[in-house]
C-alpha cells in the first residue's frame, strides 16, 4: 500500500506549506456565494495580500460552501494556531481592511458571531470538509484525511466485511426512501451476475432542497471514494452519476474531481495497485423530476423517456440494462467514509434507535438563517427552526414547516417540539424527504400551499400511469376552485376521493406521495379549506 | 450546420464509449445538437437518431419528455424563473409576472428583438437566493425587477452597439 502512503506524504508536504503562512483567507465558492461576485472579491483579496508583498504570509483559497447562505459571502480568516474568524456580506471594498486586520483585533463591523447554536448545534460528519477545503484540489482532500478508507477497505477489508461495517452503522438512505443501506449493498452483493453497478442520484429535485447541489460543489472527492467503497463492497466495476443538468459548478467540480482521482490512481484500473478495477461517468439529466424515482433514472441513462416501471424486479436484481445495480443518493455516499474510517459502531452511536448519523437540512422560506445546516438525528424541530434558524425573519409567528417535498407534508407549530427522525416525522404526515425544510409563517395560505405542490407534482407527472397523470390535474383543477371561492362541500369531498385513489392507485412513489400537501393540510388546517366553500344553499340556487 | 461535422466527433465518440448500446447516449447528443442549432430542430432530430441508429420517432419523443430540450427555437438570453414554492414564498410569482410585463411576452414567449426568452422551471434548489432564475445555465439570484432592467437594458444595448457597427 506504498502507492496511497506516498499520496498521502505528498499531500501532507503541500500541507505543511500551507501551514508555513501564518494566515488563511477562504472563500465560499459555492453557488450560493459565488452568484454574490466572490470571484472578484477573490481577486481583490490577492490583489491586497501582494500588493503588501505578504504571498509567503498568507494564503487566499476558495472553498466550499460554509452554510449560512442568508450571509454571504462569506470569508473566513484562520491564523496557524486555529484561530478563525468568520466575516459575513464582504465586498470588494471590504478587502484592505481585512488584509490589514490580519494581525490585529478582527473587523467588527463585519464579524459574524461563531458563538451561536447555528454554528455550535451543528455536528458535521457529511459537510465536515466543506468551507474548509478547496474542492478542486485533490490533494487537500487527501490531507483531511481523503482515500484513506478507501485504501483500508481494498488492504485490509474484504466485500463482506465492508457490508457488515455500513449494516453495524445503521445508515438508512438519504433520498428519501430510508431503507437501510447495509441490507441494500448485501442484496445487491448476494445477486447473481459478474457486471453489476453502482449509481449515485444526484437528481436532486424538491423544491426547498439544495443539499446534495452543495455537497457536490464543496467536496466531490468524498462522494466519489463513498462509490468506490460501494463498488468494491458489491462487485461492481462502473459507477454513474446522475446529475441534473441544472447544476452547472457541480457538474464541473466532479469532472475536475473524477480526472484528479484518475491520475492519481484512486479510480480506473488496479486502484491502488490492487486488483479493484471502478470507472465513473457523469450523465446529466434533463430538467424531469421523475427521473429520481430510481427505475425511471435507470430508464433515462438507458437513454429512454425517464418513466418509471413497477418494481419487482427490484434494482438489485435487474437494474441498469438488465444487471444488479445499486442506487443510492449523494448523502449517502457521503457517509460511507466517515463510516469505514470511524467504523460502523461509531457511527450508531450518533442520533436515535432508529435513525442513526446525522442530516443534512437544507432551511429555505420564512426563516432568518437560510442555508445549509447538519444536525443529529432526534434534534427537535424547534432547535433547528428557533435555535439554528433564527425563527422567522420578521417576527412574524410561526405557522408550520413543510418537509420532503412534494411528497412530503406540512407540520404544523403545535408540534414544534417532535424530535426530527424518520418515524417521528412519517407520524405526524411529513416525510423525511431528501432535507429540504421550507418555513411557512402566518401570512402563508396553507390551500395556496397545497395548491403549489399540486401544481409542481401535474407538471411533473411523468404521464405513464392514469391515476397520477389525470388525478394531480383534477386535484389541482380542485384546489383551484376551494383558492378561487366557487368550490361546495361536494368539491372538497371528491378532492379527499381523488387523494385516496391517486395514493392508493399510481405506479411509482412520487405518484402515491402526490396528494400529501393536501393530506397533511387537510389533517391539520381544515378550517382553511371549509372557510372558503359556498355555502350548500348557495349552489342550490344557482342551479 | 450538422452535428456530424469533423468538430464533434470526438465528444460524440467519447459519449458512446460510456455505454454498452449507442442509444443510451441520445440524451447526451441531443444536448450536441441544441448546442449546434440552438434548439432541438427537425433536422437534429434527424441526425441523432441516425447517429443513434434509433427511429426519428423515437428521439423526437425522448425531445418532448425532457424539459431542457428546446422543441421550439429560443432567445440569445433564455431566462428561466424559478417559482416554486420556496421562492414564491419570496415573491418569485410577482417577480415573474412583472418580468414578462416588462418584456412584452407571454409564458415561454420571445422577445420580437430575439434577445430574451422568459418561462418558469421548476426547482433550481438555490431557495434561499429567491427570486431567482437561470439565465443560460448561470445563476442570477436575490433579484428585483430593478436588477432584471438594467441587465435587459444591458444586453439591448450591447445588441444595439453590434447591429449599428455591421
């Protein structure tokens, strides 16, 4: 294993350069920030530092993202003893002043405070490498401690022990589904066949959910080793990564990412000089939401409309162009390495009995500190809303939170102290989705709210089967009548019809999931559907 | 014009050699072809089903399944705003509707000058960046109609400049 100790000797030299200058000036690159003119604020950064002629002093890198979107751009300034300070809206403008603060007291008036649960109630598993490493860089991934498990699992481990460690761990899947990911990788491990695959959904597609977008912009490197890890685990030679295409920076930083791992070895053939052979493609996608479903992602690699079929035959068994194929989402991959290097019991020690680790929340709506957060499972939703989030941004009162999705529910504020986990969250109507959380206060209109997720759910309906493709359309056509005032008990009472059959009849999940805005607001905000309907002596008249 | 000119060989080769069928790479062509002819035309379709050794039909239905083919041809700037529930929480749907007032087009409309497309997309997840849109696959977030007039008045400008020149 001489071939990943020198990587990693060479990675350690750069780093002890690095740690030869007294400061660090990071940059949030992320979309996020970088929409913000980070790149100039960049230059202006390096423009000061040799201008003052400090380039051995002090280093000027982009990273990715930091999480607290709602303040970007963000730099974060960090001395050779670790000391940091993170300053929040910088400008060009702002940059001499930081430059010239680098050996004196901080500039307060842009300081952002690091002392506040956003930033102490987290705990960083998946995200801990983002806004700390430069993400186009291979080697500063090495150095955090980058390829090591993969180097354990292909010296020290065979498939067999690999899928024990992930199963002690009790990772269940981060898109949505939360199956458990141990049982999945054995499935697929147990089935027959010699070419078999690995994908990573990287369709992210929930309104309100930018996770899986910023773990691919700030740290390719460990979603690429967590697919390796999983091809060698299950026997796999050839991994796909679907993305959609809307994600432009991300597309680019694995492209730079899967060159980098090729060259050093990490990916192609005889990784690290063993007999483990894994490539990995990018395929974009092409703007259909239904093609996360998995068997309509499969269908749209195999270069067909992204329609999904009926399952069994599960991916395991008969997956991409009839082989087992293994189907997981980027959060997923992104805890298999902290897994393998911490081992599995760690991992379970993390969280609730059943939902173990950490997620990653992406927080969008009416809520002060938008961005990025990770958080142990069982956290309640007032900590994440209140404590991490900053409550509303005006004050307003709260009304209630919507997650997972489309498919997911809205929560209203009686149960702001639910702790956050698979069950709990299935319980009350919601779903635990792929993260995104979307805040609702009390000026939103909850039937508005349905009607929303109705809307995105027809336009997204793939139109294979009969109860999705014509039930979202009259549910919407419903929901419309109740927001426009002309609908009668006899409306409302086919909606709740319509939602039974369209969940109980349609072909894939997305499809069964479709009436759950509506469910979820029914159970919990009726009042503001009946409210609204004409009275029954009304429509009597109007015949 | 053709996607099967000597400059797309290479990328279009590289593409089939991910896969173990040559249809599996029609998704990836067609993005070839709209690059070429700015929208997925009658005679792209054509040429990828011919590259493919699929049938016209069947490309042409795999083009009108996928939103980020372009059945019809676009703008120089194809804006697309986000309005989903998220960012119509922050006034996305306003911000939308004022946009194309100001453009004088309707959904999925195109300016007469042939400058700007305008129609909504569905999540683009920058939900905290609203109101938002992708203009071209770049992101143009934390906007006001204010920011939106004077890039459009920017790029009339520009087009000005170039047509008064020739």
């Amino acid at each position: 294993m001489s071939l990943y100790n020198d990587l990693r000797t060479s990675a350690e030299l750069q780093r002890e350069q690095e740690d030869g200058h007294r400061h660090c000036l990071r940059i949030c690159r992320a979309a996020g920030c970088l929409s913000q003119h980070n790149d100039s604020i960049t230059r202006a950064l390096q423009d000061q530092v040799h201008g003052q002629g400090l380039e051995n002093e002090v280093q000027v890198k982009g990273v990715g993202c930091m999480g607290l979107c709602a303040a970007g751009p963000l730099v974060s300034v960090s001395t050779h003893e670790g000391e940091s300070v993170l300053y929040q809206h910088v400008s060009e403008a702002d940059a001499p002043e930081i430059v010239a603060a680098l050996d004196s007291e901080p500039v307060t008036r842009l300081q952002l405070d690091t002392s506040t649960p956003f930033f102490t109630r987290q705990y960083k598993i998946v995200l801990e490498n983002s806004g700390i490493i430069d993400p186009d860089n291979i080697e500063e991934y090495v150095a955090a401690d980058g390829y090591r498990a993969l180097n354990t699992v292909l010296s020290e481990m065979t498939p067999a022990d690999v899928i024990r460690e992930v199963t002690i761990s009790g990772l269940r899947g981060r898109g949505g589904g939360g199956y458990s990911t141990g049982l999945k990788w054995s499935t697929v491990a147990k089935a027959a066949g010699d070419l078999k695959y690995v994908i990573c959904n990287a369709d992210e597609g929930d309104p309100g959910a930018f996770m899986d977008r910023s773990v691919l912009e700030s740290d390719p490197h460990r979603v690429l080793e967590g697919m390796a890890i999983a091809g060698y685990a299950i026997g796999a030679q050839k991994g796909f990564i679907y993305i959609r295409a809307e994600y432009p920076l991300a597309v680019e930083r694995l492209k730079t990412a899967i060159r980098a791992a090729e060259k050093k070895n990490l990916l192609g053939d005889n990784i690290l000089d063993t007999e483990f052979d894994f490539d990995i493609e990018i395929r974009l996608g092409a703007g259909a939401f239904v093609c996360g479903e998995e068997t309509a992602l499969m269908a749209s690699i195999e270069g067909k409309r992204g329609q999904p079929r009926p399952r069994p035959p599960y991916p395991a068994d008969y997956g991409l162009w009839g082989k087992p194929t293994l189907v997981n989402n980027v959060e997923t991959y992104a805890n298999i390495t902290p897994i393998i290097r911490n081992g599995g019991e760690w991992f379970a020690d993390i969280g609730t009995d059943n939902s173990k680790g950490t997620k990653v929340f992406a927080l969008a709506g009416q809520i002060r500190n938008t961005g990025l957060i990770e958080v142990p499972m069982g956290i309640t939703l007032r900590e994440i809303i209140y404590d991490i989030g900053g409550g509303t941004p005006q004050g307003t009162a709260l009304k209630a939170i919507q997650s997972g999705g489309p498919s997911g529910g809205c929560i209203p504020v009686e149960h702001i102290d639910s702790p956050v986990d698979y069950e709990s969250l299935t319980r009350l109507g919601s779903f635990m989705g792929s993260g995104g959380m979307i805040v609702i206060d009390e000026t939103a209109d909850m039937v508005e709210i349905a009607k929303y997720f109705m809307e995105f759910c027809m336009t997204e309906s793939c139109g294979k089967c009969i109860p999705c493709r014509v039930g979202t359309a009259h549910m919407y056509r419903l929901l419309d009548k109740i927001v426009r005032g002309q609908a009668a008990q006899s409306d409302l009472d086919l909606l709740e019809e319509l939602c039974d059959l369209t969940r109980n009849t349609s072909l894939c999940g997305l499809g069964q999931a479709s009436p759950n805005a509506v469910i979820s607001t029914l159970r919990y905000f009726r009042h503001e559907y009946t409210a609204r309907l004409i009275p029954e002596f009304a429509e009597e008249g109007e015949r | 014009m053709s996607i099967k000119d000597k400059k797309y060989e290479a990328r279009i080769q590289k593409h089939f050699g991910k896969y173990p069928d040559k249809r599996s790479a029609v998704m990836a062509l067609l993005y070839i072809a709209q690059e070429e002819y700015g929208w997925v035309s009658p005679e792209a379709i054509q040429e990828v089903a011919d590259l493919c050794e699929m049938d016209p039909t069947q490309v042409k239905s795999i083009a009108g399944f996928y939103t980020m083919y372009s059945e019809k041809p676009k703008g120089k700037y194809w804006l697309q705003v986000c309005t989903d529930l998220p960012c119509a929480l922050k006034g996305a749907d306003e911000f939308h509707k004022e946009l194309k007032a100001y453009l004088g087009v309707e959904e999925g409309g195109t300016t007469d000058d042939g400058l700007f497309t305008v129609e909504h997309v569905m999540c683009l997840a920058a939900c905290d960046k609203a109101p938002m849109l992708q203009c071209n696959f770049h992101y143009m977030e934390n906007l006001d109609m204010e920011k939106m007039k004077a890039f459009v008045e920017e790029k009339r400008a520009e087009l000005e400049q170039q047509t008064s020149k020739k």
